[in-house]
C-alpha cells in the first residue's frame, strides 16, 4: 500500500520544525516572563505542534482544546469549547496554519468574550495568500506561499497528520 508522501516532496524538515518550535517558545518565554499561560489548542491540526511548543516553554502553563468545523460556504460550528475559565488570564490560540482564518477569527471573538487578560496567536505556519478575513498571528514560525502543506498535523482527508516532515505534493 502506497503513503500519500509518495507523492509528495519533503517542504520543511522535523529538524526545521524543531527549530522553528524552539524559535517561537523563547519569544513566548521573553513576552511572558513570570506569567503564567493557558494554551488553547484547535483540534485537530494543531495537536503536534501544541505538544512540542509547551514542552519547550518553560513558563507554568495549562492546556485546553477546541474544535470547530467551518464547512464551506457555513458558519462556523462549535463541536467541543473550552472547558476553563480564561478570564484574566494570558491565552495563546496555538494554530498549526492559517489560511483563510474564518475559524480563528471565529475562535479569537469567541475568547475574546471571555474576557483574558492578553490573547495572541501563535501560527507554525501563516499562508496569508489565502486569507479571506484580516486577522494577523502574533508570532509565526515561517510565511509560505499558497502550497497545499501536509504533514505536522495538517492533512488531505485526515491522512498524513502522523508525518513528521511537512509535504508539499511534486509538481
């Protein structure tokens, strides 16, 4: 049986993943010296990449997720909230990648009612060629053009997540 990586070119190395991870925890830990941090993390693209960013920050922290559905041409749903209580506190939206944001800019105004104390996003992967709303990641680990990404979380038809490289098919 063949893997969809067959087809596909490694794009960005677990090595590189690595360092971009480290990368985006030390601008974290520098921002939020002291504070401690409430992770948010969307299901369910953004599961490895949230696991290796919190054991790289080394600030006290909790951890939450989220899944929302936005299929096209519908609003955005709710299938699992939050199940903690973020008011006053310091929230990070970890996301794997942003594209065309409808999601996160659902998710960020539903936070944002909840009334933290700061709230930024942190994207591996910011694809703003995409973008159909005008929300911007706080911190970023790597801009890419408009490329169909799989690996690290992101899928085609939920195969591939498991793959430690990031993909790109071969032209």
């Amino acid at each position: 049986m063949s893997q969809l990586r067959d087809n596909m070119i490694s794009y960005i190395s677990s090595q590189e993943i690595d360092e971009l991870v480290t990368r985006l925890a030390r601008e974290i830990e520098q921002d939020y010296d002291r504070k401690e941090l409430v992770l948010i993390c969307p299901l369910k693209g953004s599961v490895l990449f949230i696991a290796d960013l919190m054991r790289k920050i080394r600030l006290p922290q909790t951890v939450d997720f989220v899944h929302l559905t936005s299929p096209k041409g519908q609003s955005v749903k709710i299938i699992k909230d939050i199940s903690i209580d973020i008011s006053g506190k310091h929230v990070l939206i970890v996301e794997e990648i942003i594209d065309a944001g409808r999601t996160l800019s659902f998710l960020k105004q539903r936070l944002v009612a909840s009334r933290p104390a700061s709230l930024k996003i942190v994207a591996l992967l910011d694809k703003p060629a995409r973008r159909e709303l005008p929300i911007k990641p706080d911190y970023v680990g790597r801009t890419i053009d408009d490329r169909f990404v799989i690996g690290y979380g992101m899928d085609s038809e939920e195969k591939g997540r498991n793959y430690k490289d990031i993909y790109i098919f071969a032209q």
